[in-house]
C-alpha cells in the first residue's frame, strides 16, 4: 500500500508541490511565522521537521544553549528560543540564514545565526542540546537547494560532522537526529563508530508515506 501512494504521490501531488514551493511562502506554526524562500527546505510539507521537533518538545529547553546544525527555515531555532533556550542556528544556505535573520526578528527572538559547512566556521563550546535534520539522499550537492537533501556521494556529511561533533559537546549534551527509512542506515552508522559514537533510537514515527526515526547520538560505551 505505501510503494502505491508514493507512486500516485510522485505522480500527481510532487509537481503541484515543487511548484507551489517555486515562490517564496508564508508557514504557520502554533505562535511562530516564517517566511521560507524557494532555495530553503520548508517544514510544511516533510515530516521530517515536525517529528524532530516533536521530541524537542520534550526536552527542558529553558536557559539551555541550543544549536540548530543545518538550520534550514529555523522553525526549531526560534521554537527553542520562544522557550528560553540560548541558541546559536548554522546552515551553508545564504539565503536560509538572511531569511532566518528576519523571521527571528519577526517573532522576537535572538538567535546567534552563523554562515557555516556544519562544525567547520563555528567557534568551539560545549553545547547542551544539538538538533540535525540532516540531507539524505547520497549525491553531490550542486547547489544551495541541494544542500538541504544531498549529503554526499558517499554521505560526506555525516563523516564531516561525526569527526567534529566530539569539540561541541559535554558528558550531558542530548544530541539528536531524525533520519527516515529511505536512508542508507549502514552508512550513517559506520562514520559514526568511526569518530566514537552510536545511534540509539529514541522515536519511531509511521505514517501511510513514510518511516521517520529521532537517534540520540551518544558515545560509544568502552
């Protein structure tokens, strides 16, 4: 039944989509309005934001310092600011910052926002809670768009941020990471035991499209 209605999906609701999504679109979320540009990956219409988001919810975000890795629209970040959380939001994606730097105006929060390829122009600190909806499809990114889905041929991205993400974090932080069924799990894995760490799966979340799955991201046990 799911193969069906990605198939039906692929060929009626997809280019109704990527069309719809060829403008810049205004995005309600409970308190919070974003603008969210063609080049920046909406959070309307994946699950994949909302699933993460969802087990954010959960967590005591009041006066933690919080990164969003690979921001994106940003909806976490000011979520997470909207309750008290100190955060800082990456992303390579131009456009997705300069966007995010006037929605956070727009709904009165102060993020700290860096133009960043992941760990690589952030300045080094500990931080408390780390949230990555990161791309998954494995081909090279040609541009900033791709940014958003693409994560290398061999899955580059997850190699780079797994070698960094040991300078970012102390023995408390809650690392955590949506992935979803279509992604090449083996892969992601061996890059993380390579740099030290394992995925343990917090949070299963089906529906009639797709499996998303929310991986906290720990230290591997000696």
């Amino acid at each position: 039944m799911r193969t069906i209605l990605k198939h039906i999906v692929a060929r009626t609701y997809k280019p109704l989509l990527e069309k719809y999504l060829s403008k810049t679109r205004t995005y309600q979320y409970e308190d919070i309005r974003l603008e969210v540009a063609p080049e920046v990956f909406h959070p309307g219409f994946f699950f994949s934001t909302h699933v993460l988001l969802k087990y954010l919810k959960k967590l005591p975000l009041q006066n933690q310092h919080f990164l969003e890795l690979g921001c994106g629209s940003g909806l976490m970040s000011i979520y997470a600011a909207k309750k008290g959380a100190i955060v800082t939001a990456t992303d390579i994606n131009k456009i997705a910052l300069q966007f995010l730097a006037r929605n956070s105006r727009f709904n009165n929060t102060a993020l700290r926002i860096i133009e960043s390829d992941l760990f690589r122009d952030l300045p080094e600190q500990p931080f408390d809670i780390i949230a990555i909806n990161p791309p998954y499809y494995k081909k090279q990114p040609r541009s900033d768009r791709d940014y958003a889905w693409h994560c290398g041929e061999n899955g580059e991205f997850f190699g780079s941020m797994f070698r960094d993400l040991g300078r970012y974090v102390h023995s408390q932080t809650e690392v955590c990471m949506v992935l979803f069924e279509g992604c090449d799990m083996e892969m992601i894995g061996n890059h993380a035991s390579k740099y030290g760490f394992e995925l343990q799966c917090m949070h299963t979340h089906e529906n009639l499209l797709e499996k998303n799955f929310v991986f906290k991201i720990i230290p591997t046990a000696s």
